[in-house]
C-alpha cells in the first residue's frame, strides 16, 4: 500500500501506525498496530478514538494483513473481531460493511487496498463538505460551546464539528471557543484545546458542570458536538454529558448542531433506545492514572456507573450538518433518516 498520513494515521513500508492520543498533549507518540489484537487494544484504551479514525483504522489494518499474505477466511474473522471493538460507533460497521464486500472479489487484496484508500479520501472530503456547510450556520463574532474532540485527530481531514469552527474561524466568525473538558479521559480538555491551539482559535478550558452557568449568563451562541450514531428519528449518541448540553441549550434558547458524516447514520437504528450504550472501566472515575502512577481518590469500594455515551433525543437538535448538506428538524419529521 502507498505511504499515507493523516493526523492520527500512518501507513509506511506496508505498516499501520497510530498516534497515541492518550498520551497526548504532552508526548506525540507514534505506536505500531500491525494486527488485529494489538489495533483493538489502542481501540479499548482510546489511543484510537473518533468514530470516523476507528472506522478507517480497522479497513486500513484488513487491507495491510491481506498485503501481508493473509488468507481470506482468517481476514473475515480478523474483520469480525474488530467489528465488536466499538459498538457504539457505527462508522465502524459501516467501513467494515464495504470492506467485507471488497472481500468477496476474485482479487481481494487488491480490492481491500483499494477500498481502504477509498474510505480515506471520501473521509476527508466528506470532513471538508460538512465544515464548509456548518460554517454557514455560525454568525459573526460568536461564543461557541464544544464536547468532546471532533477534530483532525478523530478523523481523515479538518474534522466534523472542530471542522464547522476551524473553517468558521478563518471566516473570522469565532470569538471564543469554550471547551468542555469531557470525560472519559477528559477528551476535550487533552485532544480539543490542543487542536484548537494548534489552530490559533481562542478558547478557554472549562468542565462540564460549568456550561450552565455560561449560557444563563449569555455566554454560549450555539453548541456544536459530534456523533458516533445517528438514529432513523434523528436520536443521536455521542460522548456521555452531550445530552445534558442539549437540555441546557433547549432551556436557553441556544441552538444545538450536530455535525457528523453520512457514515454516522443508521436506517435500520429506529431510535436512541436501540443504541448500544458502552460501559467502561470504574477506575476512569474512581482515581486517575498516568506517567506519574495511580491516584484514588473514591472508596475502594465505591459502585460506579460509566458510561462512554449517551443519547440525545432529535427534539431537542437545532439541525444535523452532514457532508451532504443541513438537515432541518422538519426534514427528520418527515423520514430524512429512516432509508
């Protein structure tokens, strides 16, 4: 396969690399992921993360291991292992949908490859197509309010909503950007305001209990988050602590987008309540751990409740900007994402 780069992505001399975006701001690590166990792994601990990245990771990995000489049963059942990874994203599913008929060809190595690179590119102009429609929806000189990480290090290109307020922001249409921090692994206080820094937009670091009190204050113009499911109602999961924002925004009068690929939608998902909700680890709430070693700061005993995402229910979405244009609530009332 060709040399590729994207923020989080690498293939070289035929081997898929990863950006470890736990260990980022403060190391940029570069780490192998050269078969199914070990991309999994990096999956399980969010070194890769972002529906999008995971969807493409896995595809780039499948074609690598069939360059590689893997047979073609062995790469379904590579392809199934990592189809469970993540259960929530449903990029994931849907790259490995169009890997697993790449599979079928008399010449499968050269189709997965193919296929693989396809996803590529189609991600970054899709990222592009969704920044530049979003970009739209933002007025001049406005505060806007972030969750979680939606940028080029979950993505192929500019990003999904970090996309919307990069391209908004060269509009000079962004005053301040306020970041929640996110659990879990306080993805956006790590990955976002490193991004946006990156990018010279201004934005201030706050936690997640701290968005209320900004937009009764006025200090929110719009929320804009991500997705890593969109139901056929419009119900949409993303990172847990997006539908205390929605509720928040509805109370306030702020309006409330979703920004996310064609990729992110599921038909056959009739609602939210369908969504497979992922649980993670006690210890992402009970303590904290990094270079520096282990802290715990809850009883050794505590119960714990962690989910990774929740569900926010299409009533109180503002519009959903895909990369094939804005999808108004009046579009999702009349079917627009039931197939």
């Amino acid at each position: 396969m060709q040399t590729l780069q994207t923020t989080s992505l690498r293939v070289v001399e035929n081997k898929l690399w990863i950006l470890d975006q736990q260990a980022l701001p403060q190391q940029k690590n570069w780490l192998p992921a050269d078969n199914t166990e070990a991309l999994v792994g990096h999956i399980h601990a969010l070194r890769v993360r972002g529906a999008p990245l995971i969807g493409l990771s896995a595809s780039l990995l499948l074609a690598l291991l069939a360059e590689h000489g893997m047979t073609r049963d062995a790469l379904g059942q590579a392809l199934e292992v990592l189809r469970a990874a993540r259960p929530t994203a449903v990029n994931l599913m849907n790259n490995l949908d169009r890997m697993k008929q790449a599979l079928t060809q008399p010449d499968f190595v050269a189709a997965l490859g193919a296929e693989a690179l396809r996803l590529v590119q189609e991600d970054r102009e899709l990222c592009e197509r969704i920044a530049r429609a979003g970009s739209e929806l933002v007025t001049p000189g406005s505060r806007l309010l972030t969750h979680c990480n939606t940028g080029g290090l979950a993505t192929a290109g500019v990003g999904t909503a970090l996309g919307v307020i990069a391209r908004a922001h060269e509009a000079g249409k962004v005053a301040n950007v306020w970041v929640d921090e996110t659990r879990p692994l306080l993805q956006g206080g790590r990955l976002t305001a490193w991004e946006l820094g990156e990018l010279g937009v201004p934005y201030q670091l706050i936690t997640d209990s701290m968005a209320a009190s900004l937009m009764a204050q006025g200090q929110v113009d719009a929320v804009w988050v991500g997705a890593d499911r969109i139901a056929a109602n419009g119900d949409v999961a993303n990172k847990i602590g997006t539908y205390s924002l929605a509720v928040l925004a509805k109370f306030h009068n702020v309006p409330f987008y979703v920004a996310a690929p064609q990729t992110t939608l599921d038909p056959a998902c009739p609602n939210g309540a369908a969504i497979p909700i992922e649980q993670r680890s006690a210890a992402e709430v009970t303590g904290v751990a990094g270079s520096f070693g282990a802290v715990q700061w809850a009883p050794e005993n505590a119960r714990v409740y962690n989910p990774a995402f929740d569900v926010t229910p299409a009533a109180l979405i503002s519009g959903w900007v895909l990369d094939s244009g804005v999808v108004t609530p009046e579009d999702v009332a009349n079917g627009r994402f039931a197939g």
